[in-house]
C-alpha cells in the first residue's frame, strides 16, 4: 500500500469501541422503532445490545437518528431534540 488511508479520530474511536454485548445490524433494525417509542413514550432506556451497537454502527445510529427525528412530532418534540434524546440514552443509559 503506498497511499495512507486516513482515518478520523471518530472513525478508530467508532472501530475500537467495545460494542459488547453483540447485535446484528437485522436485529438493531427490527428492535429500533419499539425502543424509541419506549424512550420517547416512557422514558424507558434502550437495552443494552442495542446502546452498544448504536455506539458503534454508524450506518444504524444514522437510520435511529432518522427515525427518531421522524417520529419526534407524535411526542411533541422538535426533531433535534429527539435526536439528542436518542443520542443522550445511547451514551449514558446505564453505562
Ligand atoms: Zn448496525
């Protein structure tokens, strides 16, 4: 390899992250809109599996952050708050 492949600070904290315990990205989709509405509805934290993968699959925080600011008006919320509420449970919730 003669070209550096840059990485971001981000992108090694995201590939270097303990996302134990382990979940299927299929497994994340399928769980992800019951868990915002648990969160958004009852203020119940994701479990585990699921703050973990989120915390390290980009790809699935990203499609979280969208449905989350998707569904932000059933709950009287702004899209961007239900974003950082999305982002505080994931980062916070019991770790
Ligand atoms: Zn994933």
């Amino acid at each position: 390899m003669t070209e550096d492949t840059v990485l971001s600070r981000e992108t090694i904290a995201r590939l270097t992250l303990n996302t134990e315990p382990w979940l299927s990205c299929d497994a994340c989709f399928e769980q992800v809109d019951v868990a915002l509405e648990a969160l958004f509805g009852s203020s119940v934290p994701p479990v585990a599996e699921l703050r973990a993968h989120l915390r390290g699959c980009a790809t699935c925080h990203e499609e979280a952050q969208s449905l989350a600011a998707l569904v932000a008006d059933q709950y009287d919320m702004a899209a961007s708050v239900a974003v950082a509420r999305l982002d505080i449970a994931i980062t916070t919730a019991g770790a």
